[in-house]
C-alpha cells in the first residue's frame, strides 16, 4: 500500500508519514501541489493522498482538480488535511473530487475515522 503526503510543512509530512507508515502505507511525500502531481507518474498505484490546501507552486485546490482531470488516477483517495476552516471551502474541495476533509490541528484517530470511511485498508 502506497499512501503520498503532500504539504508545504516539513513537520506535517513527517507527522503524517510516521502515522501513515505505522498504517502499514508506504509514504510518498511532496512539497507542493506540482511535486506531487510529477510524482504521481511513478507512483499511480497510490491508495490515498493526503493534501494541505495552502501550498506553494501549485496549491491542494489546483492539485485535486488536476489528478480528477486524469482518469488513471480516479482510484486515488484524497483527504484533504488543511487550515482551511471555511464550509465555502470544504464544499469547493468536495466538489474538485477530494473525498475526505479534515482541519489541522488532526489526531491519528480522526485520520483513521476518515479513511474508515473510504474504506481504505490500513494495519492496526
């Protein structure tokens, strides 16, 4: 199982990728939007992508309409992991095609909640 973070934070993809890994996931990380989306190349049997709205380069928003515009990678889950508290944007990312939505600060048990509910495996 493959899992890729993308975050501009240094601190959040290590974070999200001691957790992701303990998840039994192997981690792809990403600084941005376009690192991840070049990534994605080598990397199309990811199970979820976990993306930070606020980004250099290209920003989570742009990320998720780009890969949603590919259909190789409709299998893809994206939760988006952001500061972005506003309903406006929640509805803006579910629409793009992010499946999940969770605001920082995050617990591991609300990142399991979420991928419960996408039926994405993960070891306990």
């Amino acid at each position: 199982m493959k899992a890729m973070i993308v975050d501009d934070s240094g601190a959040t993809r290590f974070i999200l990728s001691k957790m992701m890994s303990e998840l039994g996931y192997d981690v792809v990380q990403a600084k941005d939007g376009q690192d991840a989306f070049d990534k994605l190349g080598d990397n199309k049997d990811c199970t979820i992508a976990l993306v930070d709205w606020n980004m250099p380069v290209m920003n989570g928003y742009d990320l998720v309409c780009k890969v949603r515009a590919e259909n190789e990678y409709n299998d893809i889950k994206i939760m988006m992991v952001t500061t972005e508290t506003e309903m406006t944007q929640v509805v803006k990312a579910i629409e793009a095609g992010a499946n999940e939505y969770i605001m920082k600060p995050f617990t591991k048990e609300m990142i399991l909640d979420k991928m419960k509910l996408l039926g994405v495996p993960f070891e306990e």
